[in-house]
C-alpha cells in the first residue's frame, strides 16, 4: 500500500471524456485502488504559454514567465508521471507542446548552471497515446520527445500504451483499455 504517493498526470486532450480520457482511466485504475493520489495538469485548461527562448534560465534558475511555476512544483512532488494525450499531426498538440517546451528550464540548469541533477527526486513515467490512424511514427516521435524532455528531469519513460485507430470508433478500445491497465500493473508491481 502506497497511501501518501503522488502521481501527476500531464493531459494532453482538449475532451474532458475522449479516448485520451478513457485510456488515462483504465490506466490510473490500479494507481487509485492502491491508495495514490491523482494530480492533473489539463493542458488545454492551464494555457502556459510556449517557450519564448528568452535565455533568462540560463542564467538564474526558474523561469521569466511564473505560469509554469505550480507544474514544477507539482512535477518534483511527484513520484510517477503521466503524459495522456492524443497525436496531432504525428506529435502532442500546441497546449501539451507548450509545456515541453517550459522543460527548458531544467535544460539549462543543468547544463548552464551546472545543477546535477536539475531536479532531486527520481520518478518513472509512462505514455499514454490516443491516434485516429494506425501507424508507429507518432509512437516514435512523441517517445523521442518525451526522452529528450525527461534527460534532465531524472525522469525515466518505463512504458507506453496506445489507443490506435479512434478514426473508425471503438474497434480497438477494449484490448487498448487492457494495454493500459496491465502497464499500470506492471509498474506498479515493480515499485
Ligand atoms: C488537429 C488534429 C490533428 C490530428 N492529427 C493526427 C495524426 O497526425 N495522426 C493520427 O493518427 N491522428 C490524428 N488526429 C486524431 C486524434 O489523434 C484522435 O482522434 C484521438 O484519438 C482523439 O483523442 P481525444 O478523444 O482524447 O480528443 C488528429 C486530430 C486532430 C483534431
């Protein structure tokens, strides 16, 4: 029983009950029945604006722009992270992109500030990914991101689950539902 952990959630999906929703259910399912705690960050909600490339992180640690401030906090709270969101154009959409982007400032804390590493605590992460069409571009690029992202996060991506095809409706929804929960299992089993 892990009553006092923390797991955030980064949404990505501007429906509040889509397929990025009922996958992100199916998987927070077991983390619930164990006792954590769920925070979200609803990406289309939060409005944190993209990354101006301003410098200013570089330099002092933090950010120019304080939106951002609550998700760092929220992020080094947690013990295990989630990005649930759907593939536009092969990649997350602008609102989830935005907050990658904000990442910059770990980029550069540890690369600029010297901070090794950026941020203290460890935590393990998984995707979850929704897409209209059928195809492992997406899967690779947004993994590819989130790894990038991650490096200087002491954020590891341990799993992915995907919801493929939503484009022809619930066809794929049961096995991708049961993709979800058993990745759940699966790490949580190794916690
Ligand atoms: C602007 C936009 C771009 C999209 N681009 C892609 C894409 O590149 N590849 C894909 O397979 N599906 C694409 N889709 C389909 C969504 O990924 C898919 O419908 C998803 O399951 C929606 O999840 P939701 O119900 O949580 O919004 C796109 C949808 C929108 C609205």
């Amino acid at each position: 029983m892990a009553a006092s952990k923390k797991i955030l959630v980064l949404f990505g999906s501007p429906h509040g009950a889509g397929y990025t929703r009922q996958l992100l259910d199916s998987f927070l399912a077991p983390f619930l029945e164990q006792g954590w705690q769920v925070g979200t960050v609803d990406a289309y909600a939060a409005k944190i604006k993209p990354c101006t490339g301003c410098g200013a992180c570089g330099k002092k640690e933090g950010c120019a722009f304080p939106d951002f401030d609550p998700i760092d906090r929220a992020i080094r709270e947690s013990d295990f992270l989630v990005v649930a969101s759907p593939v536009y154009n092969d990649s997350f959409p602008a609102p989830l992109k935005a907050i990658l982007d904000r990442t910059q400032r770990y980029f550069e804390a540890r690369f600029s500030l010297n901070r090794r590493p950026p941020i203290k605590k460890h935590r393990d992460a998984a995707l979850l990914l929704t897409m209209g069409a059928e195809e492992e571009f997406p899967i690779e690029v947004t993994v590819h991101q989130l790894r990038r992202a991650f490096s200087v996060m002491n954020t590891a991506l341990v799993g992915c689950a995907v919801w493929p095809g939503t484009n022809l409706g619930d066809g794929r929804r049961r096995e991708s539902m049961e993709k979800a929960s058993a990745l759940a299992l699966d790490i949580l089993s190794k916690m």
